[in-house]
C-alpha cells in the first residue's frame, strides 16, 4: 500500500506542475468523510455467513480539470468502523484512478459522472479471518472498476461544497459509499 501512496503523489504533483505550466484548467484537491457499506459473501469469510458493514470513509483525491470539462484524478481512502478500532472487520483501503466529465449547470453546480479503477485490500477484524482461495487470510486485495456520480457548488474560483456516491463490485462483494467533499481549486 505505501508504494502505491506514492505514485499517487508523484501523480499528484505531475498534475500540479502541469496545470500551472500550462495556465489553463484546474488544479483540484478533493478531502471527503462519508458513509460506507460494505458486503462480505460468505465465501470469503472464515465462518461461512455473509455478511453487511457499516462505518465511515474518509480520503483524498488529487485531480486535473482541463478548459473543456474532462476530469483525471487520483486519490487514496479508508472506510470501516472506527470505533470498534476496526475489531469487526470489513475495513476496505482503497488506491485510486479515475477519468470523467465535469458539467456545469446553472447557479455555479456541476455535476461529474466518473469511471476509475481502484486497487483494494479488505482486512479482516480481530473476530472473523478472511478466505481467499481456501486458505485463511487476514487480508485480501485486489482491483476493480467502479462508477461515481459527484455533485457540487461552487461558491469561489477555488472553493466548492458537494457530495459523491461510489459503486465498486469486487471479488468479495460489492462496497458503495456516500460523501461530502471540499474541493481546493488552485
């Protein structure tokens, strides 16, 4: 998980550096804290019952907007149960890439539908291990698509207020989460 932290902040900075060398388009820095649910099939769990988390996401994305609306981001995120200090497992860290397209609507709302594909890893809890091609793991990970619908205000050229909703289906099950997110223009 560190080495792909940090080729997401060498893109990042790519990102950056090319948004201000060639003047034009939007250098943005996405901080989100939602909900998540997660959905474990039985077959990946020690004790064979599927089961359904619930907890919080939190993450950040690091994204490009060009003149024309096109979207590139990078971006890492954490959802589980915090409280429980992850005991119960189902915590799912993700490493990100996604390419979409930014509408602007009236009233300074955009709306920006996303497709990207994620590198994951779901780590079992204290109470129940993880099952990954009959053997038992403490944690699992893969890659999968997924498809996010973001909408938000702009309130400045550098502020904005909005929300996401996240669908991911995975080897394990499926993880969907819904956020508010702060965006940063430079």
């Amino acid at each position: 998980m560190a080495k792909n932290t940090k080729w997401l902040a060498a893109a990042a900075a790519l990102m950056a550096v090319s948004a201000n060398a060639a003047d034009r388009g939007q250098f943005r820095l996405t901080p989100f804290v939602g909900l998540a649910n997660e959905k474990v099939d039985g077959s990946h769990l020690e004790f064979g019952e599927t089961r359904k988390y619930e907890g919080w996401t939190v993450g950040i994305s690091a994204g490009y907007r060009s003149t024309f609306g096109l979207v590139v981001e990078v971006g890492t995120s954490a959802s589980g149960e915090p409280s429980l200090g992850w005991a119960t497992g189902g915590e799912l860290r993700e490493t990100y890439g996604a390419v979409g397209y930014d509408f602007k609507l009236a009233h300074d709302w955009h709306f920006t539908p996303k497709i990207g594909v994620t590198g994951w890893k779901l780590q079992a809890g204290a109470l129940e291990g993880l099952v990954d091609d009959g053997r038992l793991r403490d944690e699992i990970d893969g890659e999968g698509v997924y498809l996010e619908l973001a909408i938000g205000h702009e309130f400045n050229s550098h502020v904005a207020l909005g929300c996401s909703y996240k669908e991911l289906n995975v080897d394990f099950g499926s993880a969907r989460s819904a956020a508010l997110t702060f965006t940063w223009s430079l």
